[in-house]
C-alpha cells in the first residue's frame, strides 16, 4: 500500500476511509479490559489534548521518562487507524496498526483513543463496563480546525477549497461522517451508560483546572495540588506546542508541517476567521434544523 491520500467511502453508513476501516474485524474483535480508559472524540475536538492530561494525570510520576522517550500516539493509541504502507522510493513497509499496538500496551490502565460513532464501537468496551471520556467542541471551530488538518496530513482526503469543505461538512462527508451524528449519538449514549464523563473543549479552554478536577472525580483519581499545578503547566496550549513528543512533529512523513501545525491555534471562535456572514447564516440554519430535537448545547465563544 503506497502513503497516499485515501479515498472517502460509505462504510455501514459512516463516511470513511482505507486507513480507519482495514482489518475491520480486528477493531469489532478487540478484546477491551474492565480498566481501559477510552478517549473518544469527533475529530479535531482536542483529543490529544485530554490524551495528554490523562497520560501525565496516570503515568506522570510513575514513569516520567515516558514523556520524554515516547510519543503521545503510542501512548494513548487509535484503535481504528490501521496504516500499513511504503513511502515512495523505498521499500520499507511501516505499520501502524491500532488494535495490535493496544495488545501489546504494557501499560494499566491502557488509554485508548477512538474517533468512532458510538454505534460502530466494539462491544467489549460497555460488555467490560469501561470508563469513556468523550470531548466535544462547536461545529464551527471543528469544521475549521479539520480544515486545516486535512490540509497538512496526507491520512485523509484533500479537502479542497474551504466553501466546499464547509458542505461537506454540513452533509457528514466527512471522515467519521456527521459532527452532529457523532456529537448526538454519544450524547445519547451517556444518558444510558454511567461510566461516561462528557466533556466540551470551551470548558477547558476557560478553566482546565476546573475540567481536570471533574475528570479527576470522574475518573477516582486525586492528584495533589503540587501534581495538578505541574500538570496545568506542562499541558498549556505553548507548551505542547513546542513539545515534539505530543506535536506529532515525528509524522513527518504523513503531515506537512508548512501547511499547518498539527496544534494549531488552540482558540474558541476561529470560525470567525474563515466563515463568510453568508456562510455563517447558512450554517446557523442548517444547524437548527440539524439539532433542534437535541439537548446538547455549544459555545462558539467564550
Ligand atoms: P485548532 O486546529 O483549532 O488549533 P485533536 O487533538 O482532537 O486532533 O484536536 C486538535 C485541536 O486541539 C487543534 O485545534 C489543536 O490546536 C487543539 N489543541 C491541542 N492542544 C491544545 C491545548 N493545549 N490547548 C488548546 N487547544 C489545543
């Protein structure tokens, strides 16, 4: 398989593609054990983010030098990308494959990261009764930000020019289709399911102290205030982005680092930068239509 821009197709009604469908039935297999941590997100929510937040908050003390040796994609690992590939000009074939990786996971508990719709989720994560944080952010500064990361990263489709990717968008082509299925469908899923902490990137952008004491609660962890404060610090959208161990500045094959970062602008409301007013009126409609039977309630400032 050569490293190139994948193809988007219909995959169970999920708009999808090769890199997170292949070996499907490893990923509907997988064996989830009763402490696994799932991180589950629409793309571009903040997931490496909370990744790393989780990762200091369990493994900080105990194996610091983690942090420095090991990136944040194999520490907190995708379960459904499954890359296996040659770059042009050599014969090397890497692999990435999520489920295999998590096997083989040394550590507990294992932080697992997902951007599946909750429909499409192994059944031996609810049949083990996991902990799932999932992260939301608004539908306008997602668009933006999965814009911009199409753009760079030859893992996905080329999005092409900004208003057609806006539509795209608004009709779920997307990888992982629908930002508003996803968002609705997990949401849903916490109304049943108790071990769901929900989390909204606004709220972290505005109080991370705040976010981690819940998760924290949540999660039946207690950090000392020396630890959260150290946590805090190394956390800060600066920090991480000029730490290469969760920048995914390693990716070097697969993103192109002079088109964007990978951690961006790290902002509630940079829509504002890229949505046109007839844009945004358009949007605003399609989005009442698209939500109005649902509880979920965003914040595109802050
Ligand atoms: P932007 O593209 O808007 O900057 P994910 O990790 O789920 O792919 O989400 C990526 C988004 O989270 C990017 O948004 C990235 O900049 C933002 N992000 C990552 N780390 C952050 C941090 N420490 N503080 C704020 N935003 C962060």
């Amino acid at each position: 398989m050569d490293f190139s821009r994948p193809e988007l197709f219909d995959f169970q009604g999920i708009s999808m593609t090769k890199y997170h469908t292949d070996k499907w039935e490893k990923i509907q297999n997988f064996q989830a054990r009763p402490n696994d941590i799932i991180i589950a997100s629409y793309p571009k929510a903040g997931s490496t983010w909370l990744s790393y937040i989780l990762d200091l908050l369990y493994f900080g003390q105990s194996s610091p030098e983690r942090q420095t040796s090991i990136p944040i994609y194999r520490r907190a690992i995708n379960l459904e990308t499954n890359m296996s590939y040659s770059l042009p000009g050599s014969e090397t074939t890497h692999i990435f494959r999520g489920t295999e990786m998590l096997d083989k996971l040394p550590t507990s508990p294992r932080l697992i990261r997902t951007h599946l719709p909750v429909q499409l989720m192994p059944n031996s994560f609810w049949e083990q009764n996991c902990k799932v944080v999932y992260v939301a952010r608004n539908a306008k500064d997602s668009v933006v930000s999965y814009f911009h990361f199409q753009r760079m990263t030859l893992m996905f489709p080329e999005p092409e020019e900004w208003s057609r990717y806006l539509q795209r968008f608004m009709k779920g082509k997307m990888v992982f289709g629908s930002w508003y299925d996803h968002v609705n469908g997990w949401w849903k899923k916490k109304q049943s399911y108790s071990k769901l902490h929900f989390m909204f990137y606004e709220d972290m952008i505005e109080d991370i102290g705040r976010e981690m004491d819940k998760l924290c609660s949540f999660l039946g962890l207690s950090p000392s205030a020396e630890e959260k404060e150290r946590i805090i610090d190394s956390v800060q959208f600066d920090e991480m982005k000029t730490n290469d161990m969760v920048n995914f500045s390693g990716f070097v094959k697969q993103m192109n680092f002079k088109v964007s970062s990978f951690i961006r602008k790290g902002k509630v409301g940079d829509w504002k930068n890229h949505f046109t007013v007839a844009q945004n009126e358009e949007f605003d409609e399609d989005y009442g239509e698209k939500m109005k039977d649902s509880t979920l309630q965003f914040r595109t400032e802050v």
